[in-house]
C-alpha cells in the first residue's frame, strides 16, 4: 500500500528519515491504479511501507491481509438505542447496502461516571437492538458517547465496573464490535494503559468480540500528518488479535482556517475547494494504512462525515455551506469524504459515517447521505417481504348451514407493515368485511349456503397487501345439498371425514394461522 506525500525533496528526505529511525523502511514504487486527477495528487510521490518495526516483528504485511480475519464493515452511526427499536432505520440501511450500525449511549443508572450523550443505556433494549440486527443480518457496534479520560483512577474503576456487566452477558450475538469509549481524552500512552486494562477485562470474562480503540486525533493530541496520525493510536495486546484501529476523519472548516491541517493548511493550498479535500483524505488515509500496517491491526472508522465545523454551535461557515444543522455539509467537505470513502473500500478499510440518527439533532441520512455513492460488500437484498396468508382447502358444508373461520395475516417486514385483508372472490351471500391495520390483522369468514349454490366447489379468494406487494390465498369450499350422501350432523360436530390440507403462501418469516370453526344447524331431513 501507498503514502502519498508531498513531492519535494526536503518532505520527502525528512518522511524518509523519520521512517527509518522507527524502523520502518519506505521505498519509492509507481502506483498500480491511477488516481483520481486532482492539483494534489499531481504533485504527489508514492511510497510503500514495506517492514514496519514499531516493537512488532518484522514482515511484509498488506492492509487487505491484516484484515483477512474481519469482515469489511460499512454502515452509518449516531444512532440510539431507541431509534433503532422505534423505528425503521436499520431496515432502510440495509436495503441500501449496508451492513453495520453504530448505537451509542451516554449514561447508565448507578454509573454516574458516564456522562455523555446519546440517551441512556438499557439491556433490555439492546436485546432487541441485536434481534432487529440479526433480522437484517448487520453488525452493531456499541458505542458509550463519552469525552472522558479513561486514566483517570476514579472514572476508570467506574468505567471497568460498567462494562464488566456488558461483558459478562451473554448476548447471543457474535457480531457486536464494542467500543468502550468515544474520542477519549489523554495521551497516548495514558489511553494504551486504559484501553488495555479495559481489553484484559473483556479477555478475562470470556468475551470474544471485536473491539475498537481511538486515535488521539479527535481530542487534539496528535499532529496532523501520517506518520503522527501512526504514533497517535493506542498501543494494546489482544490475545485474541481482534481489535480494530479507529481514527474519526472530518474536514472542519474552522480547523482548516486555524491551520490546524498540516501541510493542507491555507497557507499551502490555492483555496477552500478539492485540491484541500482530497489533501486532507489523503493524509488520514495514509494514516489508516501505516498504522494497520505497523500494529497488524484491521481498520474500522467508527466515525466520520461531511459536517463542515467541529463547535457546538457553527463557528465558521465556508463559501459552499448547505445547512446549518449537524445533518449540513459543504461541496468541499462532500469532496473529502466521498474521496475517501473511495479509498477506504479499495482499500478494505471499514467505516461507519456520522450521523444516521437524531439523537442530537437530525440525520444527515436526509441530506449528503443520499448523495454519498460507494459499493456494498454484498449487494442489498429486497427485504420487503409479501404478506404471510394461509387458508385451509377441502371444507365442506351442507346447505343451509353456517360456514365460519377466521382468516389471520401478518407482514414478516421487520418493522412491519399495515395490511389490508379482504375476499375478492367471495361467493354470493357470504359475509368478510375488509380489515385494515397495523400487521397482524383478522378477518372473519361468513356464509350459508343456499340450496341453489348446492352441489357445486367454490374457489374463496383472499388477499393481504401493505400496499406494494400482496399475497393470494383459495379456500375451495363444496357445498353438498341437505339431501346429499352426507348424514345428519349434529350441531357443533365435525363434518369432515378426511384431515385439513392447508395452503400457505407469502414470506416464510410471518406467522399467520387460519382456524376453522364449522357451525351447524340441525336440520330435519
């Protein structure tokens, strides 16, 4: 894999030495694909990290075989534990392509240690946050959203005291990423003591999901070029080799103006546009890969985006503003997480993109999210699922006597949809008023037949829709006349002589059941 950095021999004389005094050794190499045309990517060099020391052994390692062993996660976050049970988001990822969920909380009862944002947390809703998942067969990463220090003794122990009981739960979920805290405070080596403390906990009660670990970025502890971004990640052990390595890359206008983005500073590009996107990509990008180079470690950005300013409240707004809100975005900022969201799934790196939710103000899901283009890891199933709807077949009944059963239909869509059940071939002088409501619905089917309808099958038709796609069930119902080879039938007895054969048809993941009830009249003959 590649760094690209600034081509002049005094950058990348300096890159090379420092690089060589970490052990690491950087050779030039020309670029097997071309890239995206841009004024920064024609004045770039190429060079290849090829045996990283860092304190881990040395050998020729690529990105995509340090992430053979975990699944290429994409998906979106800044979700709540109750939108996710509330509503039908994870349902809408899906269908879009996605495989992954970020749910984050930030209190917990008897913890008043966590104090951060994103509503509180609850087990009994993260029970159904797993079983809404699993139906949509996506990875959840449970995110607490706090701004803590992890070193500090007494949060530490409260913090460790939290999470023991998560851990020591069993879930019955493998795909959960758990990610102990968002965008930590402290130094690096201050975050590795924690976050390994945190790890030998989880390691300790059996738990065997994958984790990940914060760049110090996010919290101003670092310096914004490749090989800080490498020196800035925690430095842990995992016997199980299963964390990921997660950096948050945001193009802030406010930051941009203030210098605070190395050699893409102002000073150093033409203006606000492209040219300042994709230099800024770049440098986290080159990051991202030297690093999961370095520690052998997968790459999972647990967040990101295209909001254009890092205060609460806008701070600075550039020339190419949409929006004032968390869900708004710039054409510059637009440009830098599309470009990198190119690099990182030609890469295999894994992000999950801010903010999906409204869990602090509304989803931007709504607005560039809708315009971020990228390849799903498998291709988005139709999850839209027609109406469950069985009838039985073989009824019988005398003329003259009550035929009646109950006709049950469900949606198997996870949420589910209203239904509408009705009889479209009914036959005359039998009664089954359509029913509309939220899923499941009950119809009742009603008739005696006439004597003239003797003698004869008839072929009942009902039909359930939500209104896109709709599903067809036949009862086939003879009617013999009173006279007919059939004896007598006491009231309230059974008139079949052969078992129900019943017909099921729609999605198999509903539950719908008919129950038939027969009622006679006693009649004399």
């Amino acid at each position: 894999m590649t760094f690209l950095v600034p081509n002049s021999t005094k950058t990348s004389a300096l890159l090379l030495c420092s690089l060589a005094l970490l052990g690491i050794w950087a050779l030039p190499h020309f670029p097997l694909h071309d890239q995206p045309a841009s004024e920064h990517a024609d004045h770039a060099l190429a060079i290849s990290v090829i045996s990283p020391l860092l304190g881990v052994s040395s050998v020729r390692l690529a990105p995509s075989q340090a992430t053979t062993r975990a699944s290429m996660l994409q998906g979106w976050g800044g979700i709540t534990l109750n939108e996710v049970v509330g509503s039908s988001m994870v349902q809408r990822l899906s269908q879009l392509g996605y495989n992954t969920i970020r749910v984050s909380f930030g209190t917990a009862t008897g913890f008043p240690c966590l104090d951060g944002d994103l509503g509180s947390w609850d087990p009994n809703l993260f029970y159904s946050v797993l079983q809404t998942a699993q139906a949509h067969n996506m990875t959840v990463v449970l995110d607490y959203h706090g701004y803590n220090n992890p070193d500090d003794v007494a949060f530490q122990l409260c913090w460790l005291s939290f999470w023991s009981g998560v851990l020591s739960t069993n879930w019955g979920y493998s795909r959960i990423v758990w990610e102990p805290i968002n965008e930590p405070a402290g130094s690096v080596s201050m975050l590795s003591s924690a976050y390994q403390a945190w790890i030998t906990l989880a390691r300790s009660l059996g738990d065997k999901h994958w984790i990940a670990v914060e760049n110090t970025i996010s919290n101003g502890v670092c310096n914004f070029d490749p090989l800080s971004i490498v020196n800035c990640y925690p430095v842990i052990t995992d016997p199980l080799n299963e964390t990921f390595l997660s950096i948050h890359p945001y193009l802030f206008y406010d930051i941009w103006l203030s210098n605070g983005y190395g050699n893409c500073n102002t000073g150093s590009t033409s203006s606000w546009g492209n040219s300042t996107a994709e230099c800024v990509a770049n440098i986290y990008n080159q990051g991202m890969l030297g690093a999961s180079i370095a520690y052998h470690m997968p790459v999972l950005d647990t967040e990101g985006g295209a909001v254009y300013y890092s205060c609460n409240n806008v701070c600075a707004s550039p020339p190419d503003a949409v929006g004032t809100d968390d869900a708004s975005y710039s054409t510059t900022t637009l440009h830098f997480i599309q470009y990198l969201t190119n690099q990182m799934q030609s890469e295999n790196l894994g992000w999950i993109w801010w903010e999906a939710g409204e869990g602090s103000c509304c989803g931007a899901l709504e607005t560039w999210g809708s315009l971020l283009s990228f390849q799903p890891i498998i291709p988005p199933e139709s999850h839209d699922h027609p109406p469950t709807l069985q009838a039985p077949s073989g009824l019988s009944v005398v003329a003259g006597s009550v035929l009646s059963f109950q006709v049950n239909a469900s949606d198997p869509n996870m949420p589910a949809h209203d239904l509408t059940l009705s009889c479209i071939e009914c036959p005359v002088g039998a009664s089954f008023p359509e029913v509309k409501g939220p899923s499941p619905v009950r119809g009742m089917f009603t008739w005696t037949p006439s004597v003239t309808q003797a003698g004869q099958s008839y072929n009942i038709t009902f039909t359930a829709t939500d209104g896109v796609r709709n599903s067809n069930a036949i009862a086939v119902v003879t009617v013999y006349p009173p006279n007919g080879h059939l004896p007598n039938i006491p009231s309230g007895s059974s008139l079949f002589a052969s078992p129900f054969v019943w017909l099921a048809v729609g999605g198999g993941a509903g539950l719908a059941v008919v129950s038939a009830v027969l009622l006679y009249r006693k009649r004399n003959l």
